[in-house]
C-alpha cells in the first residue's frame, strides 16, 4: 500500500512556515506567491498551527480584522491532526475526509517531515491509476 513517504518522493519535504508573530496580510503574500492554500506555523522548531485560507475567511474577513495588524497566532487553528511518513495513502483520506481538512503536516522522527493536501492525494491515485491502466493494456494488447 502506497504511504505518504512516496508522495514526499515525488512532491518533496519543503514545507514553507511563518512565525506565530507574521502578520496574516504578510503570511497571505507568501502563500499567493508560493501559490499554496496554507502555512505551518512553527517557532524554534515547533509546531504551533496551521493558517490556512480558511482561516482567513472565517477569522479576518467575517469579522472585519485588519490583516495588516493580526498576528497569525490570534487567528490559526491549533489541535491539529498530524501524519506520519509511513501512514498510508488511504489512512490519510479517511483522516481528511473525517475531520474535512485539506492539508495534514507530516510528522517524522526528527520533526516536520513535510506537508500533504487533498490534491497530492488525489494527484498520486490518479498517476497510480495511469500506471495500472497503460500495464493493463500492454498486456492486453502486447501479448496477442
Ligand atoms: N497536479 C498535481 O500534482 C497537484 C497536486 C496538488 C494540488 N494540485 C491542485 O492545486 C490546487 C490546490 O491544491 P490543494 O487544495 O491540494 O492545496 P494547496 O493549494 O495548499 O497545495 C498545493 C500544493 O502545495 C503544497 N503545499 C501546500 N502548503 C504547503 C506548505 N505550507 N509547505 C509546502 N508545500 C505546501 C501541497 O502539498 C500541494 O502540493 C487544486 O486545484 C489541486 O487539484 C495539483
């Protein structure tokens, strides 16, 4: 069974983090030009939350903050749900999908491993499912 270590393989282990103290406007440029829906909040190391776009909605745009003044830590989600790299591809879809979450931080032995989405999901079934499907026909066709 496929695990989320393969998809690190192939969409690699940077993970773009700002600090608790980043404004939500700064935290929100990074993200448009990094063209990714969430940053991992870490301080020294740790992990403290995620700031996503929903978080922007709900907490800054609904309740006419200031982007330019918030700090992220007053406005990001905390109790977060983790993986691990040898969780599997299906665990991680039956995690997101329970608690409808899109992205899921990756914890190793040594700390953050790396982040995963919904679309990486979905990106590695798809590319899988390619696979299976051109082994299928070469055998279907070659061996005629
Ligand atoms: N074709 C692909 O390989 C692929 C992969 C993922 C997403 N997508 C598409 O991108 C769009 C949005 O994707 P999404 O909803 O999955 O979320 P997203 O926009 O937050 O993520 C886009 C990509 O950036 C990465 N990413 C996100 N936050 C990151 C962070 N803080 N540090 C490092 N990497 C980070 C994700 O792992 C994903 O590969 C969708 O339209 C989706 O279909 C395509």
């Amino acid at each position: 069974m496929a695990t989320v270590s393969e998809i690190l393989d192939r969409k690699g282990t940077n993970v773009v983090t700002v600090t608790p103290d980043t404004t939500v406007l700064d935290a929100a440029r990074l993200m448009n030009e990094r063209g990714i829906g969430a940053v991992l909040v870490t301080s020294q190391g740790a992990l403290l939350g995620i700031f996503t776009e929903r978080d922007i909605m709900r907490r800054v745009v609904a309740a006419e903050g200031k982007p330019g003044v918030i700090p992220v830590r007053e406005v990001m989600s905390t109790g977060l749900t983790t993986t691990t790299p040898t969780s599997t591809v299906e665990e991680c879809a039956a995690l997101m999908t329970a608690r409808r979450i899109r992205h899921l931080p990756v914890l190793g032995p040594t700390g953050l491993a790396g982040v995963i989405t919904i679309g990486d999901l979905l990106a590695y079934q798809v590319s899988e499912q390619a696979l299976t499907i051109a082994q299928l026909n070469s055998y279907l066709y070659d061996t005629r």
